[in-house]
C-alpha cells in the first residue's frame, strides 16, 4: 500500500530569498525517496501578496499541490486600509479554514493519507489539521517549530488567546509534536506538563539544502571577478526590531567608523530583504551610516546563496527573548563556510550550534560596546586561513527528512498495530 502523508502549509511555494520556509518544500521534495508520497494542501494564489514559481521545478512530480479558498483579510477585507481584528483570528488567513477543511476532506476521501501534518508559521494550518483530525480520526503531527503563545506575544490579547487555544488542543490531539530547537521543546513541556507526554515532543531542526548549494556554488564559481571591492558584511533575511535589534550594531559601526576605523571605500554591510525598512533606514540615517550600511530587496532563493557565498562575513542576530529559537538561515550560513558574526545571547540554543571556529565571533546582541570590540577582531580574521571544517551533513534538509520519515512511519506502525484485523 502507498504510504501517503497530508501535509498543511500556507507558504508553498515559499517566498523569494526565504530560508524558514523552505521546510515544507524540502520535505516534499525528499519524502518519496523514503517511501512517503506528500500530498500538499495550501491556499488559494489570490491569498498570497506576491507569487513565485521559483522553487517549484525541484518538486517531485510525486506530488500532489491542492489549493483551497482562502483570503488575505488586509488586503481582501479593509476598508482605506483597516479591517476588523475579529477577521484576523488566529492570524489574516483564517478564510483558509472552511476552504482547507473541505478540500482536505475530498482529498483523504480519495487519496486515503495514512497521516496529517500541519506546519507553522500560519496558525490557520493548524486550525485545519485540528479539524481535519477529529473529522476523520487520522493521526496528526503539528510541526510547531516554535512555542505559539509566548509572553509578551502576540502582543494583541485575542490573537494570544487563540494562539494558546490552538496550543492546547496541539498539546491534547497531536499523535507528535514537531520542534525546531530543544529549548523550545524544554518550554512548551513546562507550559503542558500534564497535558503532554515527553515522547509526543520530536527534535526536527531546520537545515540547508545540499543541492541547492551546489547550483549556487557552480554560479558563484562562474561570477568570480577581479578588482577591488569593499569587506563585505551580509544579513540575508527579515530584521525584527524587537528580535533582532540592530541598534547596538548600528552605534557600534558609528562608533568605528568616527575613529576611521572603517570606512565606506574599506566596508560595507548589505541587509538583504531585511523588511522594516523604512524603521531600518531611519536608525541608518541618526548613525551617519547610509554611505555603509546598504539595505537591498528580495532575490531568488538560489541568488541568495550565492550572495552568500561571495561575502566575506555573514552576521546574525537574534535576542535573548529568542533563547529557544535558531533562525533558519544559521544552517545555511554554516553550509556557506563564511565567518559568521553573531549578536545573539551566548546562552541560547543559536550560540549552541554555532561552529566553535576561531573565525566565528558572538557578542552581546544588547551591547554597543561588546559588538564593536568583537567586531574589529572578527573583521582582522576574515583574511586568514580557514580552519577545517566541522561535519555538518546531519544539518542537510535530506537528513531532517530522513527524521520526518521516521517519524511517519512510527506512528504509520503504531496505528496499524492498534488496529483489529480483518
């Protein structure tokens, strides 16, 4: 018999440049070489803001895409901009949950999945693998990533009390529970205990994609060019304000760049599809830093990479409220093989994975004073030998689905074994 998994993801394909939504895809890509055909269910286009075909020529022709009626309330419902709260519960994309739950339906009704998976960031996916769940009786993992209702977040109190509604119900209902980081599995069976048993809760880290570094190392190989450029510092991806902060950065450049320590014909420092950028821009301009912080829009995933590969510093953020969480780009950053400067807490699980290289520098995500003291000796490394590097294969998007895979066929075994013959 086939063995068929439902999987319930509003960003396929993920949006350009994206590194956290690549999970999905890569799943999908890889399940069938383990046995697993995806079947995928996402929203309709008209949901999406902006579409990409980018990623979807690396889809097995295995797979099964079926998009279900939904609606993006911002732009569908608001009135010169504005539009109730009550329509954006869970999340703006709550119009999936009728339209995800009745093509769901039709698609088990016919394709006859041994499971459901749901995935995050899109709390609606999991409001339809909830549903799809106690209609039919399916096991069903959520692949939470992360903790949805946190303190201080969502900020809006009915949004945080139907995050922790959904939660809940994860926590009741889910035959597994996915998490990106262990932290966050820590944190979410403190905030369960009871409720929720150690064996539910699955480590599956995100990663990067071999084969995607390889088309980008080929490009790279093929763009290398002589002449004299500017040091260059990339951040590839969203800035959160609060999350990601780069004010104490910002000082700490300032600060350099005063005692002409740099200089904007020596270095430079991209922010690539940083998003907030008009809250960046403005935090650039009060550091006199316009002439060397460049901020630059979204490009194709695989042109991502190979920007990545052509820098000579990657930089990361990410604070302490943020303990539990690794951004997805990480993996790929250490796939890349450039240094990375990372302003994170040295306490939290992002530090933990960090190659422990000497070219590899953290400093104190907070401090101004910590940054630019680490700075300059992390910019005076970039010129020197590489050290050999760690092995990292088990951080391949292959490998995390090998885990998924597993998984599946766990509860695929549990389920049939539970089962009276006949």
């Amino acid at each position: 018999m086939t063995k068929r998994v439902l999987m319930i993801a509003y960003h396929f394909p993920p949006s350009k440049g994206s590194s956290g939504l690549q999970r999905t895809l890569k799943f999908s890509q890889y399940l069938p070489q383990f046995g697993w055909q995806p079947l995928i269910l996402s929203a309709s286009k008209r949901a999406y803001a902006t579409t990409s075909r980018e990623q979807l020529n690396n889809i097995s022709a295995e797979v099964k895409i079926t998009r279900a009626f939904a609606l993006d309330t911002a732009r569908h419902f608001s009135i010169n901009g504005a539009y109730s709260k009550l329509l954006a519960i869970p999340d703006r994309w709550v119009s999936w949950l009728l339209g995800g739950i009745v093509s769901g339906l039709q698609l088990i009704y016919k394709m006859k999945p041994q499971i459901i998976w749901s995935t995050y960031p899109i709390a609606t996916a999991h409001l339809i693998g909830y549903g799809l769940h106690r209609l039919t009786g399916l096991p069903w993992i959520a692949d939470l990533r992360d903790p949805m209702a946190q303190e201080g977040y969502p900020e809006d109190p009915l949004r945080w009390k139907s995050f922790k509604w959904i939660e809940d119900k994860i926590a009741r209902h889910a035959a597994a529970i996915c998490f990106t980081s262990p932290s966050a599995i820590d944190e979410f069976m403190n905030k369960h205990r009871g409720t929720v048993s150690s064996e539910t809760l699955h480590l599956i880290e995100n990663g990067y994609d071999e084969e995607c570094f390889t088309e980008a190392e080929a490009i790279a190989k093929a763009n290398t060019a002589g002449g004299n450029r500017p040091l260059t510092l990339l951040h590839s991806g969203i800035i959160y304000p609060s999350e990601r902060d780069p004010r104490p950065f910002f000082q700490a450049l300032a600060n350099l760049k005063k005692i002409g320590a740099i200089t904007a014909t020596s270095f430079r420092v991209v922010f690539r599809a940083a998003g907030h950028d008009d809250y960046l821009a403005e935090h650039i301009r009060s550091a006199e830093l316009e002439d060397i912080i460049q901020l630059a829009p979204p490009i194709p995933y695989i042109d991502a990479l190979v920007e990545m590969l052509a820098a000579d510093g990657l930089i990361l953020f990410q604070a302490s409220n943020c303990n539990y969480q690794i951004p997805a780009k990480l993996y790929e950053y250490i796939r890349a093989g450039r240094p990375i400067f990372a302003m994170t807490d040295t306490h939290g699980d992002t530090a933990k994975i960090l190659p422990k290289t000497a070219r590899n520098s953290i400093a104190n995500i907070a401090s101004s004073d910590d940054i630019e003291n680490k700075i300059v000796r992390f910019i005076s490394l970039l010129g020197s030998v590489a050290e050999s590097p760690e092995s990292i294969e088990h951080f391949s998007r292959r490998e995390k689905t090998r885990e998924l895979a597993n998984l599946l066929d766990s509860i695929a075994y549990r389920v049939a074994a539970a089962s009276p013959p006949g």
